[in-house]
C-alpha cells in the first residue's frame, strides 16, 4: 500500500465534493457507517466557519488530522481507492494527493468530474495565494528604495549603509545604527560542524557552571588578528559561558573570523569527561593529523630537523666585539616612543588603578625607590585559595583599617577627653577582639612623634577607650589629638590602603593599593612563592638582588605587552643585568650607571658636563679612553666590532 500524501489544497478538494452532500448530510450507501459519521462531523465543522464568514480554507490541521484517522480505516481506504482511481489533485507548488493507480469505475466517473472541477477552484484560490507571494517577495526591493531614499542626503561613496542597499542586502532602518562597513567575505556564510544548540546542552548537563573556564593562554589566542571591538565582544560571550548562540550570531565580523578558533576552545576549555559531538570531531581531526603519511617526520627528517634547529640558534648568537648595548636600547627606546602617558585600570580589576605606559617603563629604568601607584598580588596558599570566608579574612589582616571604622567617636568638650565607643559587632565581623583594639590604638599613636602627651582609661567590657591630653586648657591639642586618634591603624598593615578580593581561574586572588612585601609575607595564610609586588626596591631589599633583577624583566615585559610592543626578552635581560650587577638595583642616569663610569669624557658627555669635568680636574683623574663615548668625542676608532680587532704581521728577516 502506498503512502497518501495530503497537502491542504488537495484536502480542501475532497471535503468541497462531500459538502454537496450536507443538506442531507447524506453519503454513498458505499460509504461505512464509522467513517460516514466523521464525515459529518467535519461537515458540520465546515458550515459553522462559513457561518462564522471565515475565509474559504479551513484549519489544515484539524482536517489532517481527520483524514489520518480515516487512512488508518483500511475500510474507507478501499472506498476511496474504488472510488477515486486514478486521482491526483497537484498545486503550483507541486504538492500532490497521490492514490493508487487501479481502473476507474462506473460509479467513480461523476465523482471524478466533480472533483476535477473542484480541484480547478482551489488551484485559481493558490494562484490568488502565487500572487501575494509576488508581493511579498518584492518588500526587500521597496525596504531598499526607502533606504536610498532616507539617506541621499548623505554622502554616498562614503556611507557603509549605501553601500550595503547597493549590494541588495536586507537591511532595516532600525539597524542602520548598529551596522558596520560588511564587505562580501564577512557576510559570506558556511556550515557549522556541529549542532552548537545540542553542544551547549550537553556541556551545561555534563558540566556544573562553574567548571567551566577558558584558560587565559586560550583566551590570548583566541583574540589574535582582532580589533578592540571584536575583542570586548568575543570576551563577554565566552565569559557567558556559551550560552546565548543568538548573540554570536548577531555579529557576523567576530562568528566568521572566529568560528574555527571559537569550536576549538570549547573542546580545550571543557573538563575530560565532557562527551560532545563537537569535541569528537576536533579529537578526530587531530588523530587523523596524526596518522597522515604527509606529515609522519622519518628518522632521517627529524634529523635535519635538529640540524637546522642547531644551525638557527647558533645563527642567532651574538659575534665577538657585537655591540650588544645599542641594539638592546634600540630595542627598547623605539617602541617606546609608541607608548601612552595614561594610568590603566589593573588587569581587569576596575576598582585598582596602576601606572603603566611610558610613566611605568621609566620608572622602572630610573630604579625608583617608591612607584607612583605601589601594588601587590598576592596569592594564597590551600585552603585560602579556595575559600571565600578565609580569602575574606586574610584581607583584613592585610588592609589598613583605621580606629574610627571600629566605633564611634565623640569629644567631651566639658572633661576635655575623647571617647571611643568601640563597636562589638564590627570587630566580631572582623575577626579583632575589643582587648586588641584598646590595646593597640595607644600604642600606635605614642609611636608617632610629637603626639606622646597624653593619657588613656579604658573599659573593655563596655568597649570604651578615653584619651586624655595632658594640656587641658588647649582645645588645638584636644582636636589635634582627636585627629590622630581618628587615623590610627587598628588592624592591618599601614601602608597598604585598600585590599580587592577577586575570584580568577577558580582560586581568589588579593590585589592591593599600597605595597608592604615584608609584613604581607608574615600573615598567615598568604602563599609567599607566587605573592608578587611593583615595588622593584622593596622586592631587593626583601628576597635580594636576584629576585630584584627578575622582577626589572617582568615589570617591563608586562609594561611593554600591555601596549601591544613585543621586544626580544633578552635585550631587557642586558639591561636588568646592567643594574644589578654591583649587588643592588641601579638607575639608568647620572645618579646610576652612567653617572659611575671610569671614563671622565663619558660621565661628562651625558648630564651636568662642567660639574663633571671640574671634580675630574680637582682629583687629576686620567681618562684611558677604553670606551666607546670617549673615542667618538676624541675622533679615535671605537673598540667594538673591526676595530676592535689588530692584526700582527710576523716579518720575516
């Protein structure tokens, strides 16, 4: 038996011929009586929408739905197959009503006609229907006329969205906005290799949200060949953890240049047992990589592989008598003339701001001895890492917390005293016991100088804290030392301002205004192997010169990167060598380096030449000029590269 196929037109053909019937409501004899009584029912359906003046359709559906429950009837099969035999209703958009083929019986013939004629009124209803596809079709040409018409006041050759109406894209007024200068190739479009709906319902079940991350060498990557734009976008949907397809797709420029890069992190980004269709294409890709006869490296390439690896590293080492010191500072100085004078917020922490840009790199080169924004990172060991409570605490031992943000503070003008009302709840909160508090704040403040005279009560089980100036006939002293009292640090540590608890790669991380390494390294908890500061003179004075040094490369590597300018680490390796090579860190200036060269000529040659060269002549220095900035001041080949070479002829007698 084949299978019936029924399209809405051709149905509406077969209900119209049993509608000649619904006066009687009254069927062929050959007709059995279940299958009659549907066919009166859909009758009766029929005259209340013509009753209602409803359009001449009916709902497509319900009346399939009648017609499969009349097929799976083999009784009213074989009545339509005796009756109607041969029959094929088509439309113009080819759908059919097919029925067995057998030999047309007497009793099927005025049927047939009368159906024929039927199916001819519903092919001139779709025509009708053709005609308002026509028109529908022809909207995108009106939509762009009524753009080139809104916008011909502009300046078209230069207008992106001219252009779009020109290249016949559908564009709508309301998006005129929002739309870039798309080009060919960005509109241009290509299968995903997965079903990226399916791929992100089967992460989020298998995988809880939290476990998912990209890790940040994917992340750097993945946002190679980018813009700005592109960047932030592509960012803030990934870090939505995938889960709003619709909005990668509303930007072609990042979903076209990124589709490849986009699957392949999510593959790497996702915990082993993660099982997608996805990953298993991209597993698949690799193994097939792997196994490719084209890229299997032979025992006897590999071994020209080597060699060339050996001969190129052997290239890339300096020659003798190379001057080394100029191409560093080249290095360096040119793309530093690129750089910004601007104060960034820090590393995707809005709430800390820090020097970078040209302001950071001289600072760096000048050997500060205090940065102009001082700020540390500071890691914590496990069981704090992971901990948000104890990550929490951790910060308030390290962040400076003054006496007035643990009570109230009044001044008895009358007894001439200041009263501290310390508050039990906040220093609970905090982790400090009320003894702690009165016991530390008079300490601190008779520490100060200048600020010793006076005298305290305290009462610890009503959290009180009196001070007492010894004058009390001078209310300046009263209100100067209701200042100190106000100021003095209670819990924490005084040079570190502010403390930003942040949660990063599944582990949260301090960062801090204000640097103390040495204090900091003392709190419990604070992992004193990752913990890092800015202040290069602090991390020698702590950890030592050789920390010092690696601390010059990383501040300027970082500071370089950050704009964008990638310089050979070894050229910032010369120069942190250069400054730390007498066991403490050296600025690069006359109060450094340059300042304590032997060659008198080249001391003068750089800053304050007169004063340089009178301290020359009073202590009879001798300048041997060894060097290269004194051999250029005295016209005399300088002693790098050939001319630092002499040839000896052996003549013979």
């Amino acid at each position: 038996m084949e299978e019936l196929m029924i399209p809405s037109e051709a149905a509406a053909a077969v209900l119209r011929y049993f509608e000649e019937h619904k006066v009687k409501k009254k069927f062929p004899d050959d007709v059995p009586e279940h299958i009659r009584e549907v066919l009166i029912e859909m009758v009766e359906y029929r005259m209340k929408e013509e009753d209602e003046e409803a359009e001449d359709t009916i709902d497509d559906q319900m009346f399939i739905a009648k017609m499969e429950d009349l097929i799976h009837a083999e009784k009213f099969y074989d009545w339509l197959e005796e009756s109607f035999s041969p029959l094929v209703v088509s439309s113009d958009d080819d759908e059919s009503i097919i029925l067995p083929q057998t030999i047309i019986t007497p009793t099927a013939r005025p049927r047939l006609t009368t159906l024929d004629k039927k199916s001819m009124e519903v092919r001139e209803h779709f025509s009708d229907y053709q005609m308002t596809i026509e028109k529908i079709n022809s909207i995108p040409e009106r939509i762009e006329k009524i753009l080139k018409d809104r916008i011909k006041d502009i300046k078209r050759q230069e207008n992106p969205n001219f252009r779009l109406t020109q290249k016949q894209y559908t564009v709508f007024l309301t998006n005129l906005l929002k739309k870039g200068d798309f080009e060919d190739w960005v509109m241009q479009t290509f299968p995903l290799p997965a079903d990226m709906e399916q791929e992100v319902f089967t992460v989020r079940k298998a995988v809880p949200e939290e476990e998912i991350k990209i890790p940040d060498w994917v992340d750097a990557a993945a946002f190679e060949g980018l813009n700005r734009f592109e960047q932030d976008k592509f960012r803030a949907l990934l870090r939505d953890h995938l889960s709003s397809l619709n909005e990668l797709v509303e930007h072609p420029q990042v979903t076209q240049r990124m589709s490849k890069r986009f699957f392949e992190l999510i593959a790497i980004g996702l915990p082993h047992r993660t099982n997608t269709t996805l990953a298993k294409i991209i597993i698949g890709r690799e193994i097939e990589g792997l196994t490719d006869p084209s890229r299997i490296v032979t025992d006897e390439q590999y071994a020209k592989i080597l060699a060339q690896m050996v001969k190129e590293y052997k290239h890339t080492r300096i020659e003798p008598c190379e001057a080394v010191g100029v191409v560093a500072a080249q290095s360096i100085g040119e793309p530093g003339t690129q750089m910004t004078m601007r104060t960034f917020h820090y590393a995707g922490v809005a709430e800390i701001n820090v020097t970078l840009g040209l302001p950071r790199l001289i600072e760096i080169m000048d050997a500060r001895k205090e940065p102009s924004t001082p700020t540390m990172t500071i890691y914590l060991r496990e069981g704090y890492s992971t901990d948000r409570d104890k990550a929490r605490q951790v910060s308030w031992q390290i962040e400076a917390a003054p006496l007035q943000e643990f009570g109230d503070i009044t001044t008895d003008m009358a007894n001439m005293q200041i009263v501290v009302h310390v508050n039990k709840a906040v220093c609970e909160k905090r982790k400090i016991s009320v003894r702690e508090i009165l016991e530390t704040a008079p300490k601190k403040i008779k520490e100060r100088r200048h600020y010793r005279d006076f005298e305290f009560e305290t009462n610890e089980s009503e959290g009180l804290l009196i001070f007492i100036p010894k004058d009390r006939g001078s209310y300046q002293n009263l209100f100067q030392l209701k200042e100190h009292v106000r100021n003095v640090i209670v819990q924490g540590i005084d040079d570190i301002e502010r403390v930003v608890v942040r949660k990063e790669s599944g582990e949260y991380i301090l960062y801090t205004e204000g640097s103390n390494l040495k204090d900091v390294f003392a709190i419990r908890g604070v992992d004193t192997t990752r913990t890092r500061t800015n202040n290069i003179n602090e991390i020698s004075q702590v950890l030592g010169v050789e920390a010092a040094r690696n601390a010059i490369i990383n501040e300027a590597l970082a500071t370089l990167s950050e704009q964008g300018i990638m310089v050979d680490v070894r050229h910032i390796m010369l120069v942190a060598d250069m400054m730390c090579m007498e066991g403490e860190v050296k600025q690069i200036g006359r109060h450094g380096i340059a300042g304590e060269k032997e060659s008198v000529l080249s001391r003068a040659a750089f800053e304050v030449t007169v004063n340089h060269l009178l301290d020359a002549a009073v202590a009879h220095e001798a300048d041997i000029l060894c060097g290269v900035t004194e051999n250029v001041i005295v016209g005399q080949p300088i002693q790098l590269g050939t001319g630092d070479v002499k040839l000896v002829v052996k003549q013979k007698v």
